[in-house]
C-alpha cells in the first residue's frame, strides 16, 4: 500500500511539473525559435510549435530531483541514488538524446548526422550497463545467449524504440497517448514483479506526458518535438528492458508486444519505403493513423482507436511475461494481428505482395529521374529557348512528381495550365516577383515521399520561375 502511494505521488508530481512548464513556453519561449513550416505530410495546415520536449524533460527532472531528497529508504521504499550506476546512465543518457532531439527541432538535423549520433548514443548506453545477453525464445522454452549479436540488438533496439515513438508524433494526443498506455502496462509488470524503483521511473514518465498530454490533444497547442519524441522512445526502450528481465536473468520478448503499436508502424514503413523506392528517412502520410483516417475515422477516434490496440499488444506481452507456457502462443497471437491489422487497413504490399515487388524497379527509376532532373534543373530548363518549350519540360518533371495539374500566373493571368480540376487535390503555391506556380497533387501522391517531394516542388517552381523572367529580360 505504502508503495502504491508514493507510485500515485510520483505520476501527480511530474504532471503537475511539465502541466505548469508548458504556459510558460508557449508564452516566453516559444516567440525565441522559429517555428518549423507545415510540409505535405503534416495534419495542420498552421505552424504549431514543437518544444512540448522542454516540458516533458522539466516534469521528469523535477520529480527525479524531488525524490532524491526524500529519506524514501525510511518508507520500506527501494530507490537507488541518482548516482547508482544505472539510474546515472539513463539520466545522462536521456538529457542526451533530448539535446540531440532539440537541435533537430531548430535546425532540422540531416538523416547523415542524426542517425550517427543515435547509433553513437545507443553503444555507449549499452556499454555502462543496458545491454540484452539472454533472450527467452518463444515456444522453445530456453535461453539463449546472443553472445556478440548483443552489442548490434542493443543498439537496434534503443535506435528503433526512439524512432518509431517519433514516427508516431504524426497526430494530435497520438504519440503521447501511446507512451502513456505502454508505461502502465509496464508498471503493472514492475509493480507485480516487486520492482518498486523502476515502477516509480516510468510512473514519472506517465505524469510528465500527460502534462504535456492536455495541451497536445485534439485541437494541439504544441507537439512535442524531436526533443520530446527521441527522450520518450529512450526511456521506453531502456525502462521496458529493465522492466520486463525475468527471474532467470534473461530477457523476454516482452517489451516487443507492450510496444507493438510503434514498432508495427515503423517496421512496416521502412519496408513499404523500399518497395517504392524511396529513402527510409524520408516521411510521408501513409501511417497507421493516417490510414485510419482514410477509412472515415474523425482523430479523436483514431487516438483512442489506436491505444485500444496498445492495450491489446500490452495485455499479451502481460500474458507472456506472467506464464512463461503461453509466451509463444501470446508471440503468435501478436504477429497474427499485426497482419489482420495492416490487411485491414488496405495496404497493397500486405493484400497484394507479388505485384507490389515487381513495381519496385519501376518506382526505383522513376524516382531516380525525378531527382536528377531536379539536381540540375537549371541546365535543364536553360535549354529551352521558348516559353512553351519550357513549359512542355517543366511538365513533363511535375508528372514524374505526381503533379496532376499545373497552373502558372503572371500579374494574376493565368499563362498555362496542364492538368485537369479535382477540388479534393492538396495545392501549393509558389510565388516570385509578379510570377506564380499553383501545383495540385492527389492524395496517393503527396502522402508518398513528402518532406523530400515538398521540397523538391518548391526548387523546381522556383528555378522554372527564374528561367521565366530571365526569358522576358532578354
């Protein structure tokens, strides 16, 4: 009972921290930073700020800080000092990947430095003490020691845990809701496995994202960022092997159910990125949730759509830590809903795998085209001595893009179009001097590839437009 009181303190003390950060940043911290421009991929069409990551991290480090003083000890409570080897490295680390996560916020890091950076940070955790030896396989019943594979399984596990939390930053509530639903999956193991101390780390977690949670649910006054995602998906990862080591000393595959919903999307989405022939970093609209829209779902019912299927995944990586007899079964039964999930969700790679691989060159070498046309799109355009020849090369680019109309603008007449109207289309707008680009995409083509296409779309209308008035000039 004693210890029930102070895990019910500790998630009111970190959300009542990061619940009063949060006023605060939106007020006198936010007006400092640039706000990040909405691209193609996001759900708002305005620009929201993305430091929620401030207040997640102020919430934690206040309830860390305050437990620290308390005589806990006194109470029949286990908690370790803040210098204990492991609680050290998880705050070092955590602070860590947050800075990391912030300068991604404000600089929007390239994928070449980023990634680096986490693998760096997930090697040198593992060295100071997180590290998986022993797997608990499912249906065999043993353990099995992975010997060097550990160091790689590690590192794979606490890169893909920070990603796929971020990759879920794609909606209202969406992100946090799922952390919150893991956490108290993870607490009831802790709690019932007589692990007081970790149950008191990832109650902290719980509180300082629902803090965080009441100002970016539907309609979202801040998104948690980068700095939000990459320090919650670290904690995950680390919380969730720490919590679920069994009594043999080895680890189960627990934390892979109880943070299915993630995985799932991420895994999927780097696959099916593959298969179109596009970068794994490259984002896009084709997510889980996204396709839960599609399906007719308003957000707030895929918020709560999508933690009910957490829920499920947590309740069998429950059963599976608890009854070591049924753990494969538990295994089975997740892998088998995660094809009913996506098969449900139309994705053609799952109803229609044949054809979907044989398109990949074709994507590949369409795309391939794409982008060095846009690499040198000045020499490309320069070529053309007329306004219509101009034109006919710009639009034979924009098709390759998925443009599916293109109308320009000179002092508000409009000069050429190509394309026909559908007012369901998402449309971008160009301007320079007294020259506009209007390009309208249909929704198979902007979910695909959009941070990279958006930014493409932007280069190329520019360059047609400076070829344009370097035209009239002459």
């Amino acid at each position: 009972m004693e210890s029930l009181k102070f895990l019910l303190f500790a998630g009111v003390l970190s959300a009542t921290f990061s619940w009063l950060s949060i006023p605060l940043i939106l007020r006198y911290v936010a007006p400092f930073f640039k706000v990040r421009l909405a691209g193609l991929r996001d759900l708002h069409e305005e620009n929201i700020p993305r430091l929620g990551g401030i207040g997640i991290l102020f919430g934690l480090v206040c309830a860390i800080i305050c437990f620290e003083w308390m005589p806990l000890a006194n109470r029949g409570i286990e908690w370790d000092s803040i210098l204990d080897t492991k609680i050290l490295v998880l705050c070092l680390g955590s602070i860590s990947v947050w800075v990391l996560g912030f300068l991604d916020d404000i600089v929007n890091l390239k994928a070449r430095w980023k990634l680096p950076a986490q693998l760096a940070l997930g090697f040198l955790t593992a060295y100071y003490g997180f590290r998986i030896q022993v797997i608990d396989l499912p249906f065999l019943g043993i353990n099995t020691d992975i010997g060097y594979l550990s160091w790689p399984v590690t590192v794979l596990w606490i890169v893909g845990v920070m990603n796929a939390v971020n990759l879920m930053d794609g909606m209202d509530g969406l992100a946090g809701g799922i952390v919150i639903t893991s956490s108290a999956v993870l607490i009831l193991i802790t709690f019932f496995n007589d692990e007081i101390a970790v149950a008191l780390l990832l109650m902290m977690v719980i509180g300082a994202t629902f803090g965080f949670w009441l100002f970016n649910r539907s309609p979202a006054v801040i998104f948690m960022g980068d700095s939000g995602s990459h320090l919650l998906g670290y904690l995950l990862a680390i919380l969730s092997l720490w919590a679920t080591e069994n009594s043999r000393n080895s680890q189960t595959l627990t934390p892979l159910l109880v943070l299915a919903v993630p995985l799932l999307d991420t895994m999927f989405s780097l696959f099916r990125r593959y298969l179109k022939g596009i970068p794994f970093y490259s984002a896009d609209r084709d997510h889980l949730h996204h396709r839960l829209l599609n399906k007719g779902f308003s957000p707030e019912q895929t918020v709560w759509f999508m933690i009910g299927i957490s829920v499920i995944y947590g309740s069998l990586g429950g059963i599976m830590f608890f009854d070591p007899k049924l753990q494969g079964f538990a295994f089975l039964g997740a892998v088998l809903m995660s094809y009913f999930i996506l098969y449900w969700m139309e994705y053609d790679v799952v109803r229609k795998p044949f054809s979907s691989v044989l398109k990949q060159s074709d994507h590949k070498k369409k795309r391939n085209l794409m982008l060095a046309l846009a690499k040198g799109i000045d020499d490309y355009l320069s070529k053309d001595p007329d306004i219509d020849s101009i034109l006919r090369s710009f639009c034979y680019w924009t098709d390759l893009a998925g443009v599916a109309r293109m109308e320009l603008y000179q002092k508000d007449s409009m000069i050429k179009v190509h394309g026909p109207i559908d007012h369901s289309h998402r449309r971008l707008f160009f301007r320079k001097n007294e020259w506009e680009v209007c390009l309208a995409l249909s929704e198979t083509d902007w979910t695909v590839d959009s941070d990279v296409k958006s930014e493409l779309l932007e280069h190329v209308s520019i360059a047609l437009i400076n070829r344009l008035e370097q035209l009239d000039s002459h």
